[in-house]
C-alpha cells in the first residue's frame, strides 16, 4: 500500500482547487499549474485538505497513486511559496550576468555562453558568482539550475565549475608520477 499516496494533502488558504477527471488545478498567489490524475484515480476535497483514492489494487495503479500526490503537493507548495535553486560559479575569472530575457556566463570557455531563460523562470545575479533560480513549477527550476550546471560541471581535482549551493565535492589529488632512473 502507498504510504506517499495515502497522506492527504493540506491546502491553505488562497489556493483554489478544481478537479478535473484528468487533472488536477490550482491557482495561488503566485500562479496557475496543473497536477495530472492518472486513471484508476480520484480526488476529492473535505474542508482545506485534498485526499487521492484510488480505484483498486492494482501494482501500477498504486505506483501512480504516491506519483499522483507527490505532484499535487509540489504544485500546492508552488503556487504558495514557489521554489528557490542556488548555484555558485567557482574558478577564477568566472562569472554570470542576467540582460532581459538572457543569462550570459563566462566559464574558461574563448566566447561566453548566451543562455535564454525559459518563460515562467526568473534568474538573479546576485553576485557575478552567485545565481538564484526561482519559480513556481518544482520540474522545470531544476531542470534549468541543472541545465546551467551542466556548462561547466566542477572539476574534481581544481574544484572549479559551477555547482549547487551546499553541494560538497570530494578533492582527488593529482596522480604521482612514475619515477624514473
């Protein structure tokens, strides 16, 4: 039995649920996204708290059943408090600036990467090696702080790159060189 699945999700106030046969909708301070609602399941509201049920036993309709509640509970912490990814750039001479509706980085490379924020996404500079990525949808903030890490992965034997705040990476030392007579 899904232990994730059964939990039943609390809805502050301010947030407006609708229920779709489908999908799930919420609207909050922050925004609007829709959580999906796998067949085999259903939802329902009693008072401020969203219970999923499902429909019968079956293996993959309870593995959908703790997937299912999971989303929803991320999209209820969306459109209230939203999500927040930190990444520090490390080496010397790198650095991030945000123009618009763009984020340039200068990370060793000979030209800079121009990367194009995607819509519903908002990147700060706080410092020229500090970046803040925030939004409403759990997903696509990690997919964007990963997709930004991912142009200069930290090196383990310089520590430089770019990397989650609070993220520790193990220091290899450098290989010792055969002696010769």
């Amino acid at each position: 039995m899904s232990r994730v699945g059964k939990k039943p999700i609390e809805i502050p106030s301010g947030v407006k649920v609708t229920i779709f046969p489908d999908r799930l909708e919420f609207e909050g301070k922050l925004g609007k996204l829709s959580s999906p609602l796998y067949a085999g399941l259903r939802a329902r509201i009693e008072g401020n708290t969203l219970l999923l049920e499902r429909d019968s036993e079956e293996q993959r309709i309870r593995q959908f059943h703790g997937l299912c509640r999971s989303l929803a509970h991320n999209a209820v912490v969306g459109v209230t408090q939203g999500y927040i990814k930190q990444l520090e750039i490390t080496g010397v001479g790198y650095r991030a600036r945000v123009e618009k509706n763009k984020l340039e980085l200068n990370v060793g490379y000979s030209r800079p990467i121009i990367y194009e924020i995607p819509e519903g996404i908002e990147i700060i500079a706080e410092k020229p090696t500090l970046l803040t990525v925030k939004g409403i949808d759990k997903q696509k903030v990690g997919h964007v702080a990963d997709t930004i890490k991912r142009f200069r992965r930290p090196d383990p034997y310089k520590q430089k790159g770019i990397r989650l705040v609070g993220e520790t990476l193990v220091k290899k030392e450098r290989k010792a060189g055969v002696a010769s007579a």
